[in-house]
C-alpha cells in the first residue's frame, strides 16, 4: 500500500478532515495511476476523492478499542528515528 498514508485511527486529538482527505487523495492516486487526472477524468477523480474520504471518517468514527489513544508528538518522534536509523542520518 501507499507508504504516504498513515494512521488515523485512535490518535488524540482525532484525525483532522485534512488528514482524512489527503489520505484518501493518496489511495486514489495509487488506484488511478496518476497524480494529476487528465481534464477528461478530473470530475471522477475528484468524486472519488470525496467519496472515499467520507467512508474513511465513517469508518474512523465507527471504530472503537481499548488501546489508549497515541500522542501524535510521541509518534512522529518514533518515525524520524527509524527514518534516521534507516537512511543514517542522524539529529
């Protein structure tokens, strides 16, 4: 799967309708095959957009768990060391 959308479920505070829609623009770019639709496709590729960032807030909404909610700060932190760790970068 994409490896630019994240995890949005069980964060505090919840996933913004940004992060919503960019995730939902980066699955239908990957599915489509394009970054940018041509005019002809512009009107479905923006429908889809929007259709599949409402399931995704449904879906969001919908889900529950016992998990405590992650820090958003918490977690960055852990994907630039690992990006670090990965690339040898370091500070």
């Amino acid at each position: 799967m994409c490896r630019n959308i994240r995890q949005l479920h069980n964060f505090e505070p919840p996933a913004t309708t940004d992060e919503v829609r960019a995730a939902a623009l980066q699955y239908v770019r990957k599915v489509s095959g394009s970054t940018r639709p041509s005019q002809a496709n512009e009107e479905a590729f923006a429908r889809a957009v929007d259709e599949v960032a409402e399931v995704t807030r449904r879906l969001l909404d919908g889900l529950t768990t016992a998990a405590p909610p992650k820090d958003r700060e918490v977690e960055a932190a852990k994907a630039r060391a690992r990006a670090a760790e990965r690339y040898g970068r370091t500070g």
